[in-house]
C-alpha cells in the first residue's frame, strides 16, 4: 500500500504491476503487493477515513443533521401541549353538543360539572359528538320542570367509544345528574333530620405519575424511544449520501479498487456511523444526564454512571444496525423516492417499536422478544434503567442480536457492491 | 449561428437558445421550455413511479390495519373492563368491595396497590382504611385513597367508572331513607358505523396523512435539484438570458406535475382503501367518489407548496444529499402541521388558518373531502397557497442569481 494512504488517507490506485489478477486470486485471498504484510486494517480505515472526511466537509449538512432531530422532537412536544393532547392535560370543559330542548334543560344542564362541561345547542348530536364536541346529547322536552316535579326523565349519550375525551365528557355527564340526585337526597334527609351521614365515603385522590417512583418509569421509557428515533435517522441520511456519492461517479472509482466488497461496504457503514454518533451528540447528552438522574435518585452516583454507559451502548448498537439498514437502501435504491420510501418506513416501524417496547413496556415475562434484533435491546435497556439489573445480561443479548443483524445487512450491501463491479470490469 | 440558419432555428427547443433568438422569446415561453426539459426529466424516471405508488400501499396498509385494529378495539371499547387492585383491610371492607365490583370493574387483592397501578398492573387502586363495612353500618365517614395514573385514558376511565360506582352505592344506602323523585335516567348509545360519521373522521385523517406525504415530495424535488448540480445540468440553464425567476419558476413547474401527481396517486389508493369492508368505515363507492374529488384540490394546492419549499431546498443545497438534507428540514412545518390536525382533529377553519400556509390546503382537503366546505375559505386557501409558491420560487430565485453572478462574471 502507497504512503500516500498511510500519510493523508487519500486513496491512490495502485500500480499495475502490483494491481491483482483476479484469475489468479481467488475471491477473499490478500494481494501480494507491496503492502501485502500491513494487512487489510490500513485499507478498511482509508475507505472509512475517505468516507468521513467528504461527509465533514459539508458543515451545513452536519449542522442540519444535527439540529433536524431536535427540531422534530420540539414540534412534537410544543404542538402536544398546546393542543392539550398529551394524556391528562386537558384543562378546558368538555364539548357536549345537545340535541332537544336544550332552553328547557338549561337550568338542570347548568348545575352539571360547569367547570368541565360545555353545552352547545346541535341539530345533529350524532354528527357533532363526532365533529365539534366531545360527547352528544339527546335531551327530552322541558327537563327542568320534570326534575323540579320529581318526574321521571331520560337523556340519551352518543359517546364514541375509541375516544378517550368522549368517553371522559360520557362519564363526567352522568357522575353530574348522579351528584344532582344526591343532592336532592342530602337536602331532603336533612330536611326529615334522619339520623346518620349523608355522605360517608370520602376520597383521597392520588395520582401516581407524580410520584418519584413514575417520573423514574416515564424517564426510562422515554430515554429509550428517543435513542430509537434518533438512530432511526441514521437510515436516510447515509442512504442519502450514498446516493450522492454514486451519483457524483464516487462510487463508481471506488468499485475498481482491490478491496473486498464486504470492506468496501463496512468502511461506508463506520464512517456513516462516525458521523450519525457525532450529530446525535446533543440528543445523547439529554438522554444520558436524563438517565442518569432518574437512576442517581434511586441507587446512586454509581448506578447512574452505569446507567449512562447502558444507554450509551444501547444507542451505539442501534446506530450500527440503522447505519447498515441505510447502507443497504442507498445501495440497493435508485432514486431518492425509493431512498425516502425505505427510510419512512424503517421510521414508521421504529416508532411502533419505541410507543409498545419503550414507552408503554412489555411484559417483563415475555422473553422470545429479548432476542429480536433492535426490539430486544430497546426493552432490556428500557429494563436496566428501570432498575432491574438482570437485564443488563438481556442487553447484552439484544447487543449480540442486533449486531449479528447488522453484520448481515453489511454482507447483503457488499454483495449489491459486487454485480456492479463485475459490470464495471467486465469480469466473467 | 445565424438566425437564419434552418438547422439552428429546429434546435430552439432546446434548452440552449441562440443568444441571437433571445428577444423573441418571451417570458412564458421561456418558462414553458425549462418546464418542459425538467417535466421529461423527472417523468422517465419509473422508480419514481413505482415509489410513489409503494408510499400510497404503505400508508393503505397503514389505514386499513389500523382500521381494522380499531374495529376490534370498538367492539373491546364498548365492553371493556378495567383491573382494579385493592390493598389494605381486604376482610374488613369486603361488602363493600362485592358491591364495586361490576362487569366494567374486575376488583383484585393486591399487597402495593400504588404499585400496581404505577407499573401499569392496574388500571386503578384502592387503600382500604380498617373495619370499613362496620363503620359504614355504624355512619360513620371513612376515607379511601385512590390510586390512578392521570396521564393514561385507561386509568382515567377506571377511575370514573369508579367514582360513579361509589356513587350509586351511596345512593342506594341514602335513598333507603328517603322519599326523592327518581335520578334522572342516563342512555349510553355508542356512534359506530354511521357513514357520515366515518366520513368526518376518515377526512380528518387523510388531511393530516396529506400533510404528513408531503415530507417525501420535499425531498424528492430537492433531491432532483441537488443531482442537477451534481450532473452540471443546471449551468448550462444559468447561461441562458432569461429572467432568474423564470428560471426557478419554469424549474419548479416541471417538477410539479409529477410531484403533484404522486400526491395524488398515493391519496388516492388512501381514499379506495376506505370502502374496503374490513377497515369498518362502511363508506359507499359513490362517498369515496365524492371525497377523492373534493380534497383533490387541497392535495394539489399541498403538493405545489412542497414542490415549491423543495425547490427553495434544492437551490440552497451543494449536492444531492446536502439538498436533501436540508429539504428534511424545511419539511418540518409540514410534519408539523400533520401532527397538529393528527391531535387535534377539529382544529377550526376560518379565513385567517385558511391564509396560512401548508394549514389552509390541509383544512381545505379535511373539509372537502368531509363535506363541509365553504367557498370563501376555499378561495382564500386557494389564492393565498399560490402567493406563497411565488415567494419560495422568488426565494430560490434569488439564490440562482448569485450563482450566474459567477458562472457569467457579471460584476
């Protein structure tokens, strides 16, 4: 091998006394040139080296790559919570679109929760409990004057059952003409003066997820997911970059080199790798002191550190296999659509896994799910953070199981490299 | 070259225009050739074609599993239990817990009912005080704790169904006392498979959908920019004496059609895969008719936006992946914007959101294709998604300009 490529990394072609013959080389076996006693490391770190320094190159690019991601995951909480969607923020009454006669019920509808409910006149309370308000409503003629005679009345509730703010309106609607009967009740048992209290059931309301112990859990399963969606990206930018440099006939140069085809795809892959882990470094930085906090408020400064590591190479792995995953589809697409229709849907997959694995949990006794590659690592880490150390030994089967993925993924993308160079040298 | 020339004037198709024939070349025309050139461009390419389609079954597939999901979740909706685990003095208060449970409330001894409910064991909990069924015999107050996760909808509902189940039974004891006109009666009646329902619903999906595809059309139009600069394609179009924003615009308008028509294409196969029976929307052929052609215009007021953020992308970026790169980023409103109808659903239509950009072709798909269109919001989205298409293309215009600053050494 030239000092040129030891010095500088730059990639020269050899001479052609020394190029291979590869009727006389069988495939895998090392050349017998100059540099044949440096081995094959040297080669595999000048394609990497080659690889990362055109990816620097571009700062705007790197800066993009790295600011994207942080830009995304502010959209997603901002537009979360000023829509009030994120579970149990909702602050404003609940729609319910009443149908009737609703100046005839005013009286009775007003005493129902006022804080939480919101009665809208309908046409349609079918329509609407599906199109403006949460819940719909059917009620009968003169509501008032039948609950101030004691007269029997009815209302009818159209509630959509897969909506949970329907569901919650439905609820709140009958727990108020259910408190309103009670305290028709109280009035008239204090008006006999019957002996005994009214009420005798109080209730000490306590919701857990502001309790240490679930501030711990929601941490662990949202450090998780981040790690996930992070590497996930990794899938398009280096496919997208893969396809420029063929594009630009980089690639095409590259392929008429003597290297193995395997190596020539894992020196894409780690540089791709280098880079993906440098613009992930602010998501990481959060994600990690995130981790490390939950886990020092539980066991300590020690625990943390570990815990830091966990998710540091719980990261890495995932980043490796989403880098080979983009290896694969930037060699196997020709165009960008097949690039970005690739990459949306190893999204699209990495985000079912992180809401089911990472955020919401499996079963910890489900244990065929520990080996499959990514799904394995993401719930034994989300495990470990969680503070069940029998799952740093399920960590390490889910690093094996998702490396062996990506060592296939890199075979499979020498192999794509490989019918190109028969093409290019017309080798039989 | 003379003007003269017969073999010269049979060439004016082409891009490359003799200086001599500038003059009388006008602006539209002008525009109508780069358009042309771009347009044949990208339209040869099939894996473009067959990607677009493979976006379309991916999101179907995407529908119809998660149609058919929520089908089998409505049926479990509507007869679901919830866990509720209870810890404390079990034996002590056990009539009063044969009295909560219900079909909807399955009550289950537990030895850390907080626990339970934290890890999601349970739906809710409770602590049980001592000897609660002797002091309730004997009126005297006892206090139970409840355990819930306020942030998850299925402990919020138990905890409802709880309450409302704690208040029965104190009814049931109170009125044993009294003499009171009965409760008012409380009919529950589940909306399913009403197809102007469904309609609604499935509009308010596809708008968000739409918003969500354009991601891939921002990318693909930056990416035909960046591999024009790569190829040095784009040059030779510098050196012509057009005006730069016919430029950009005849660039732009070349890509539309396919970008267009790939939103179209996969909107479609969203809309058809709606009538399909498994999915449970039960929308007739005649409603998909009509909501493909009403949210036709939104997607194609969608699509000319994306193509134009991408040629805005395209320009500023080097090459192919740095254009990329930086189209995924001014992609972002439009993943934005899809969350926002994706969380809030009836997010209202007005003439100020239907001014903005990328919110007013999404609210005008949602509402055409639900059917509740109104015209003046239409003509507003309308006209204001085409001003903002001016300006990215004016934008991109002005970053052409520096370059044929270089390429032609104008001072």
């Amino acid at each position: 091998m030239s000092r040129a490529m030891r010095g500088t990394g730059s990639l020269h072609a050899p001479r052609p006394d020394v190029a291979p013959d590869r009727s006389s080389r069988r495939p895998g076996e090392e050349h017998t040139g100059p540099d044949a006693g440096v081995g094959a490391n040297p080669r595999l770190h000048a394609i990497a080296r080659l690889e990362m320094l055109d990816g620097l190159r571009s700062r705007r690019q790197l800066v993009l790559r790295m600011i994207t991601p942080l830009v995304l995951f502010a959209i997603v909480a901002a537009v979360t919570f000023l829509t009030r969607s994120a579970p149990g923020t909702r602050v404003d009454p609940y729609v319910v679109a009443v149908q009737g006669d609703l100046d005839g019920g005013r009286r009775t509808l007003d005493q129902l929760s006022p804080d939480r409910l919101r009665f809208v006149k309908s046409d349609d309370a079918t329509l609407d409990a599906a199109r403006i308000a949460d819940v719909g409503m059917l009620v009968p003629d003169g509501l008032d004057e039948r609950v101030a005679r004691g007269q029997p009345a009815s209302v009818v509730l159209f509630e959509t059952a897969l909506a949970a703010e329907s569901r919650s309106a439905a609820a709140h609607v009958r727990a108020g003409f259910g408190q309103l009967h009670q305290n028709a009740v109280v009035e008239a048992t204090r008006e006999r003066q019957t002996q005994g209290t009214a009420t005798l059931i109080t209730l000490d309301v306590v919701n857990v997820e502001r309790s240490t112990q679930s501030t711990q859990l929601q941490a662990a399963g949202l450090v998780t997911a981040i790690a996930l969606l992070q590497a996930a990206m990794l899938v398009s930018t280096t496919a997208t970059r893969l396809q420029s440099r063929h594009n630009r006939g980089l690639l095409a140069a590259q392929l008429l080199l003597p290297f193995e085809r395997w190596r020539l795809a894992l020196g894409k892959g780690l540089a791709e790798l280098t880079l993906g882990i440098a613009t992930a470094v602010p998501v990481l930085v959060l994600t990690m002191g995130v981790a490390a906090w939950t886990t020092q408020s539980r066991d300590g400064l020690a625990a943390a550190l570990i815990a830091m590591v966990a998710l540091l190479a719980c990261f890495l792995s995932l980043a490796l296999v989403m880098a080979a995953i983009g290896l694969l589809v930037g060699t196997i697409s020709r165009t960008q659509e097949q690039v970005s229709l690739a990459s949306a849907a190893v999204v699209v997959l990495a985000a079912i896994i992180a809401s089911r694995a990472a955020l919401a949990g499996l079963p910890p006794t489900l244990t065929a799910t520990r080996f499959v590659p990514i799904l394995g690592i993401v719930q034994s880490t989300r495990g470990f953070l969680l503070g069940a150390p029998a799952d740093l030994a399920w960590m390490l089967v889910g690093v094996a199981s998702t490396l062996s993925l990506a060592a296939l993924l890199v075979r499979w993308a020498g192999r794509a490299f490989d019918a190109e160079r028969l093409v290019l040298r017309g080798s039989a | 070259m003379t003007a003269e020339a017969p073999a010269h004037r049979r060439h004016t198709r082409a891009a490359a225009a003799p200086a001599a024939d500038a003059g009388s070349v006008s602006a539209l025309e002008a525009g109508r050739i780069i358009a042309s050139s771009t347009f044949r461009d990208t339209a040869r390419r099939r894996g473009s074609w067959t990607t677009t389609l493979l976006t379309g079954v991916l999101f179907a597939v995407l529908i119809i599993s998660g149609g058919s999901v929520s089908e089998r979740l409505q049926e479990r909706a509507e007869q679901i239990s919830f866990r509720v685990s209870v810890d404390g003095d079990r034996r002590g208060g056990q009539r009063l817990l044969d009295q909560l449970a219900t079909d909807e409330l399955r009550v289950e001894s537990s030895t850390d009912a907080a626990t339970d409910v934290t890890n999601s064991r349970s739906a809710v909990g409770i602590r049980l005080p001592d000897r609660v069924d002797e002091r309730i015999d004997r009126n005297e107050a006892v206090e139970l704790m409840i355990f819930y996760r306020g942030g998850a909808n299925t402990s919020r509902e138990a905890y409802n169904n709880l309450l409302l189940r704690l208040q029965e039974i104190e009814l049931a004891r109170i009125d044993r006392a009294v003499d009171v006109g009965p409760a008012v009666q409380v009919e529950e009646q589940q909306v399913r498979r009403d197809e102007r329902v469904n309609r609604l619903q499935f509009a308010r999906i596809l708008a968000a959908l739409a918003a969500i595809l354009c991601l891939g059309v921002v990318s693909s139009v930056a990416a035909v920019f960046g591999q024009s600069n790569e190829r040095r394609s784009l040059e030779p179009l510098l050196l012509l004496p057009f005006n730069r924003t016919i430029l950009a615009a005849g660039t732009t308008a070349g890509a539309l059609p396919v970008a267009i028509l790939q939103l179209v294409a996969a909107i479609a196969l969203l809309v058809f895969s709606s009538a399909l029976p498994v999915i449970g929307l039960s929308l007739s052929w005649s409603t998909v008719a009509q909501v493909l052609a009403l949210s036709l215009v939104g997607v194609a007021l969608l699509g000319a936006l994306a193509c134009s953020s991408g040629s805005l992308a395209g320009v500023m970026g080097g090459g192919s992946d740095d254009a990329v790169s930086v189209g995924d980023f001014f992609a972002l409103p439009f993943v934005a914007v899809g969350i926002l109808l994706f969380l809030r659903p009836a997010f209202p239509t007005s003439p100020l959101t239907s001014a903005l950009p990328i919110i007013g072709p999404s609210l005008l798909i949602r509402d055409g294709a639900g059917a509740e269109l109104s015209i003046l919001n239409a003509v507003i989205a309308v006209v204001t998604t085409v001003a903002w298409c001016a300006l990215l293309i004016r934008a991109a215009a002005r970053r052409l300009d520096a370059e044929r600053a270089v390429t032609r050494s104008i001072r």
